[in-house]
C-alpha cells in the first residue's frame, strides 16, 4: 500500500484528520476492497486501522468517532465523506445508496454479493 494518498479533515472534527490507503493498483470502488485507515490528532498519529471491507471500514471509523466525540456518526454523512475521499484519490465511487448498503452489511452478506456481481 502506497502513503502518497492525502490527509483529510475528518468528517467535520477540529483536530482530527484522515488518511486512507487502498490496497495497490486500485482504481474502481469494490465493497472487498482492502483498505487502511490512519487518524491524525493534529500532527501525531492517533490510530491505525487495516481493514478487509467496507463494513469494516465503517465500523472501525463510527466506533472510533463516538470514542472520541461522543455522538453518534451518521451513515449517510461517512458515505458522502468516504465517496469525496475516492473521488480525491480517483476512484470511480460508487453510487450512495449503494455505499450505505455495504456499510450497512456484515462480511458474509458482501461476499455473497461481491460474487453475485
């Protein structure tokens, strides 16, 4: 996984930023993909995450964003967040509803459908 992806507000916190690497060569949205998560806290790494899915990817960031502001992270907001961040590093997003879907998913479900597509 490469470290040229940039560093990211995120999802509206003050001193939290974001940065998310996609397993190599990716260039098209997949709810498979691989995908690692680094937050900042100003300057300082806080977190690393590496995940196997987008279920995993979201799970990981609600948890992390209600630890540390203690609200709720609504769906919708990480999914128009997460397709802003692929548009950045130019993968083709997926359609919002479709994001929420898979966000919304356990492992099992996306890979029944991951092979039904």
């Amino acid at each position: 996984m490469s470290d040229d992806n940039p560093i990211k507000k995120f999802l509206g916190t003050g001193n939290y930023l974001a940065r998310l690497t996609f397993a190599p060569n990716r260039k098209n949205y997949s709810s498979a993909m691989k995908v690692r998560i680094e937050i900042f806290e100003g300057r300082n790494e806080d977190i690393e995450f590496d995940c196997e899915s987008i279920a995993e990817v979201a799970s990981k960031i609600h948890d992390f964003y209600q630890e540390k502001t203690g609200m709720e992270l609504e769906v919708r907001r990480l999914a128009r967040w997460f397709i802003e961040y692929l548009e950045d590093v130019g993968i083709i997003p997926p359609e919002m509803n479709s994001l929420i879907r898979d966000m919304e998913s356990t492992p099992q479900e996306l890979e029944a459908r991951e092979g039904t597509e």
